[in-house]
C-alpha cells in the first residue's frame, strides 16, 4: 500500500510522517509518535481510553485516520503537565482524589475531562458525569473520578475544593 506523508502538531511538537491511509490516529500516536499514554481498550469508540485533544476538541482516537487529523494540533496526555514537570491541576486533582484505580481508563478520563473544563469551567456533578458518560471506567464507581474533576476545577479557578455533603 503506497504511504502518505502527514504533519501535525503533538504537544507543542512538529510531527512528520509518512502513513497508511488506513492508519488510525491512535495507532500513528502510539507506534510512530511513540506516545503511549492514550490506550487502546476496545476499537470501537466505546470505552475512551484513546481519548486525545484534537484541535481542542475531545476525539476518541481510534475513530479518527491519521489522515484526517494532518495540519492538526493534538495534545495528549503525555502534554498535560508542565515542561517543568509541573503535573496538570487535572493530573494533580487524580492524584489527590484518588481517582483512579487501575489507571487504565485515566488518561483518557483526564483528556476528556480537559475538554469538558474549557467547556464549562465550574461544572455541577451531574455536568460532569454527563460529560465524562463517553469515558467508561470499569474500577472506580466514578464517584473519585467526579471528586478529581471538582478538585481541579477549584484549583483552576483559584478557589479552594470543598467536598460536598453527603
């Protein structure tokens, strides 16, 4: 099969490459770009494990070509936290909620839950779950997940987390 050339930008990188029409943009992350935080879980959109930033919207990466994304800036989760090491108010929120169990689902959860701050940057529990109900989680119960984003979300927004009440 002839290849293709593609130039994107990944996390602040130029990327060039050339591809298989075919090649599906999670695959061009994990084997060509080498970027192996996005997962593979299920090849059919229903699990978001592969979730990624494409021009600043949520994709699930094994539903996008790689061909499709060329011209495009992606941010993955290995571009979340800060050149300096600096983890992301998302990645910091997971970590201090204890929102993950096997960690499989996270980054993911995070790249959506990235999209869905800049959509709304003081979301309710219930906007929350509603837009992470794209991202399944077969661990936590979500509740610790939804925790992370509400913690991140104060953080963001320089005001202090409180836990609601039960």
């Amino acid at each position: 099969m002839s290849r293709v050339p593609v130039k994107m930008t990944i996390n602040g990188r130029a990327v060039e490459a050339l591809i298989e029409p075919r090649t599906l943009l999670i695959h061009f992350l994990r084997e060509q770009a080498g970027l192996t935080g996005a997962h593979i879980g299920c090849d059919t959109s229903h699990c978001g494990a592969c979730t990624v930033d494409l021009n600043a919207m949520s994709v699930k990466s094994c539903t996008v070509f790689a061909i499709q994304a060329n011209g495009a800036e992606i941010v993955t989760i290995e571009g979340m936290a800060a050149a300096d090491g600096t983890l992301h108010a998302l990645q910091d929120g997971f970590r201090q909620m204890h929102g993950l169990q096997c960690g499989y689902c996270t980054p993911g959860m995070i790249m959506r839950a990235h999209s869905l701050l800049k959509e709304n940057p003081n979301p309710s529990e219930d906007e929350i779950r509603i837009g992470i109900s794209g991202n399944l989680c077969r661990c936590t119960g979500y509740q610790n997940i939804v925790k992370s984003i509400q913690y991140a979300a104060a953080k963001i927004n320089g005001v202090p987390y409180q836990e609601a009440a039960e």
